[in-house]
C-alpha cells in the first residue's frame, strides 16, 4: 500500500506542543505510534525533517508525515543469522540492524534456539541499529575467558560509517572523554565529498556510542543517528536513511581458551551500500 501525505498547520493555541503530542492527536496515534512514525523519519516541519520527538511547535509551523501503511512497518526478526566463524568455544555472527544483542527475539536468544545451545552468550554488544561482527561464548568458562581479554583492551575492533559532511583531517585521533572516562577513536576517510564521508573508526576503548559521540564531537554525527545526530536536515536524502550508518567489520583479539587468534569479517550490508550510493561515495 502507498503511504499518502497529511499536510497539517499548526494554530497559534497549539503553539508549545511536542511535536509526538501533536502527531498522536491530529493523526489518532498512541504516542507509541507518534514516536514510530518520526524514528523512520516521515515527519517533515517547515519542509525539513525533523525526528525529535520534545521539538516543540509554533503557530502556523507546517507539519507533513506519510502516515501510510508502510510507514509503521516494523523491523521483522530475522529467521536465521549468519555465522561468520567459530570453533569449539566461540562463534562470530553478523548482526542484522534492528535487532538488540540480548534479551527477548535479540541475537542471543535468537542464535540460542538456532544453534540448539542454551549456554551461548554473547560476549559484547552492539547497538541495535548497528550491524556487524558479533562475538558468542559457546560455555561458561569460554565467557569468562574471553571478557577478561575484552576488559584488557587488547581486542581490535574496526568499524565503518556515513558521515554528515566532508571530514577534512585524515587521518585524525579523537580523544575527547566520555562520561569522564578517557576514550580514543582514530578514524580514516575511505572516500568523502562535501555532503558525507565513507570512513573507518578503530576504538582502543569501549564507552557506550563511543563511535558516535566523539563524531558528534567534531560537528560530523554519523548519518541516521537519532540520539547524537543531527536535528533538522534540509537535504531530502537524508529522508531515506533508514537507521544509523555504523557497522562493526572487524573483530580480531587473541583466542582465550586455544592458540592464535579469534577474527571475523563482515561485509557491508545492502542498505549500507545504498546509502553509500545514494551519498556518491
């Protein structure tokens, strides 16, 4: 089914609505549905996007959403995942975007009942709208083990992105604490012009959005991030973004429980490579 377009204007006693409050009650929306409709970035204000859900609205702001059939479609849970690697103990898998890395319908309940195993962890996460390598303990004992190596640093991890904007420095090193907690990203332009940049970040530390913080930092967000992203984009492009351009590639560290090294490689994913496309990078 085609989505349709609900063109609304806003009148001087709605003036200081949030803009989820006022989609749920112009468009019949629980505030659920409200929230829905602006993460898949299909609302527009004044003609530019906009997806926080607290922007608050003025009179006579023109408020657009395709309020179609399409635009409440929900990430569906994957029937099988990809296993990129393993041995007796560990596993890599290839995350898909939209689905959390534990709990209910994530990757690791997901691959538990895959693989038959109920002691499979996973050893790290990734957020949900990142895709990429993830690394699973097949026992107890190979879950300690390998956290152990994980809180010593000593594990490589190369991740891939679309950036708002063209980064000029390559390669740079960002150092900016998180949290107060210290934190470095080095980063390389793989191909950039004045609209995005297609890079790689490699993180010798582990804070929560590490990635995309310290390129919010920089004032060049990763493209789709809805929490450190941008807040407004005039170009419609980013109408077509569909989740947040960051994917873990590599994961390489030393085996805990064996000999040589544990590594995985995941390709980019199809919607990666489209924005890739749709960005002329």
């Amino acid at each position: 089914m085609k989505a349709k377009n609900t063109v609304l204007t806003v009148t001087n006693a709605e003036e200081g609505a949030t803009l989820q409050d006022y989609l749920a009650l112009k468009l019949g929306l629980s505030k659920r549905g409200a929230k829905d409709l602006l993460d898949q970035r299909q609302v527009w204000v004044n003609r530019q996007c906009i997806w926080m859900a607290r922007h608050a609205l003025r009179g006579g702001d023109v408020v657009e959403a395709q309020a179609g059939t399409l635009a409440f479609s929900r990430q569906e849970t994957p029937r099988h995942i990809r296993i990129l690697s393993e041995n007796d103990n560990y596993l890599f898998a290839d995350k898909p975007c939209g689905v959390l890395s534990i709990g209910p319908g994530g990757m690791e309940d997901i691959l538990r009942k895959q693989l038959a195993n109920p002691e499979l962890h996973a050893v790290h996460r990734l957020d949900r709208d990142t895709s990429g390598c993830m690394l699973f303990a097949k026992n107890d004992a190979a879950l300690d083990a390998a956290i152990s190596i994980f809180k010593t640093r000593r594990v490589k991890k190369l991740y891939e992105f679309v950036a708002a904007g063209r980064i000029e420095n390559n390669p740079t090193t960002i150092t900016a604490p998180i949290e107060g907690q210290p934190a470095k990203t080095t980063i390389r332009c793989l191909s950039r012009n004045e609209d995005a940049t297609f890079g790689s970040a490699r993180i010798e530390t582990g804070r929560t959005h590490q990635i995309r913080i310290h390129l919010a930092s920089i004032r060049h967000p990763v493209l789709g991030d809805r929490i450190h992203g941008l807040k407004k984009g005039a170009d419609p492009r980013l109408l077509r973004v569909p989740r947040q351009m960051l994917h873990a590639t590599e994961i390489e560290l030393a085996d805990p429980l064996g000999h040589g090294a544990l590594r995985a490689h995941s390709p980019l994913p199809a919607d990666f490579r489209r924005c890739l496309k749709m960005f002329r990078l």
